[in-house]
C-alpha cells in the first residue's frame, strides 16, 4: 500500500512539472507552423550541413524551455524544412543551454560557474558530434506517419491576425493531446521504477569511475527529472559521484529520459530513435570518461 502511494505521489509530481513545459512546446510549435515559413527557414539556416549543425546546436540558448516540450517543436522544425539532423542538434542543447537551466545549475552548484560551463559545454559537443554523424548517415524523411497518413500542409500566408490567432490555439491543442498520451506512459514508468528501484541500490554500484558514469547515465533517465530542475538533485550526489557522472547525469537526462524517449518513438521511426539514443549515449560514455 506504501509502494502504491508513493507511486503515486512520484507520477503526479512528474505530471504537474511537466506540463507547464509540454504547453509552452506545443505553443512555440504552434507558432511555428502559423508564423513561419520555409521560406525563412531556407534564409536564416547555413546551407552547409556542418554549419546548420553548429547554428541550431547553439539556438536552443533563446529557447526557455526542457526535454518535456522539446520534440514537438522540433517535429515542427522539421516539417518546415529544417534539416533532421540540425533540428536535432537544436532538440538535444535546447533543454541544457537555456537561461533558465544554466541559472538554476549555477545555484544548485553554490553559485559556482563550473559546473555550468561543464553542462553547457559537453552538451554542445554531443549534440554536434550527433548531428554531424546523423548528417551522412540519414538520408530520408524520418517522421513516423501511419499507413493511412499524409502530411498536411497548411498555407497560413493569406489568413488575417485573428484567423492565425485561431490557428495557433488550434494547433498547440492538438499538440498538447498528442504528446500528453507519451507524458503519461512515461511518467507513469519512471515512478514506477523509482518506487521499486531504490536510488540507493544504484548508488552503491558506483564506485568506479566507469561504473559511476553508468550509474548516473541509468539514474538521469530512470529519474526522468525536468532539466530546469534535474541540478538541485544532480548536486546532491556530490559527496558520492566524482565530478564526471555528476556533468552525465545532467547532460544525458536532459537529452535521454524515459518521457522523451517515448515522446521520440510517437514522433519519428523506431529504428531512428534507437540509432539516436545509441549515438547519444556513445558520446556521452566516451566524453564522460575523457572529462
């Protein structure tokens, strides 16, 4: 009966952080679709695939935001002509390198840039090293359509500001709805897993530095805590984790946990979203033990 309340209090606390952050990404999404055309993305984005890599890796530092909302807009980034693996450069610094999140790692951490500077840089490296694999490796549309769907596209040009105003609501609605289903369904595993995983046990695997690094990675993901406010937890661990693990834990939560992860899947094709997670998680590994 206490597994279950426990359960319980840890999925709602999950549900009422994220939600905020799944508005605010169906929102801008939404914004997207209705303000912005391909023709601007065309003009604003380098035409070499190495340099949009680059630029949207370091976009997400004006996007106040976390992982709970980030892959709607990069759906959305994508379907308006954004290259994949740019926009996905963008989804995986988003949710690190914004003001609100450097902020908050600077006070978890005692006011101390280090750890900031850790998290930031680390994370811009991954999201690159990824996006420029991505960038000779995929070749095709990777956005999961059922067999009986196409993909709409919608002319907002010639609608007035009331019309776009509608359209805007419309769509950050339909948004909400299609993400929310994967915010519960991974909300509801990692509470589950936080209930009858005790943090503990996973603590007390690492010891080594390789271990430590591991044990962090499977914490940052089982935990599935929103990256505005994963640093306060992360800075707990600090008297039990080298400096390292506590840098993969802030990095790889942010990009790979299980709410985003089943976000991923409802979102592009499965065998993408395991190519991604596995290039993410490479990366994170290898740099985490270079640090």
């Amino acid at each position: 009966m206490n597994q279950l309340l426990q359960l319980n209090t840890i999925f709602i606390s999950i549900i009422i952080e994220a939600i905020p952050f799944i508005v605010i990404g169906a929102f801008v999404a939404a914004l997207i679709e209705v303000f912005v055309s391909e023709n601007m993305i065309v003009r604003i984005m380098p035409k070499n695939k190495i340099l949009s890599v680059i630029t949207a890796s370091l976009v997400g530092a004006i996007f106040p935001g976390c992982e709970c909302g980030i892959v709607p807009i990069t759906k959305r980034l994508v379907e308006k002509g954004v290259a994949l693996p740019a926009a996905i450069s963008f989804m995986l610094t988003g949710p690190i390198i914004n003001p609100i999140v450097l902020f908050s790692t600077y006070i978890a951490f005692g006011n101390s840039w280090t750890m900031v500077w850790y998290r930031a840089g680390f994370a811009i490296v991954v999201s690159i090293l990824v996006g420029i694999v991505l960038s000779f490796v995929v070749k095709t549309n990777q956005l999961r359509m059922k067999a009986d769907e196409h993909v709409h596209v919608h002319d907002h040009s010639k609608q007035n500001t009331k019309q776009k105003l509608v359209s805007v609501i419309t769509h950050t609605i339909d948004e909400f709805f299609h993400v929310g289903k994967y915010l519960v369904m991974g909300s509801l595993i990692a509470s589950a897993l936080q209930t009858y995983i005790p943090t503990s046990t996973l603590a007390t695997l690492g010891h080594s530095k390789v271990a430590g690094v591991l044990v962090m990675m499977a914490l940052a993901f089982i935990l599935s805590i929103c990256s505005e406010a994963d640093a306060f937890v992360a800075s707990s661990f600090r008297n039990t984790f080298s400096q390292s693990s506590i840098v993969t834990f802030l990095v790889f939560g942010a990009m790979v946990d299980i709410k985003n992860l089943l976000m991923m899947f409802g979102t592009f094709k499965p065998k993408f979203v395991i190519l991604l997670v596995s290039l993410i998680s490479a990366f994170v590994f290898i740099g985490s033990l270079l640090l």
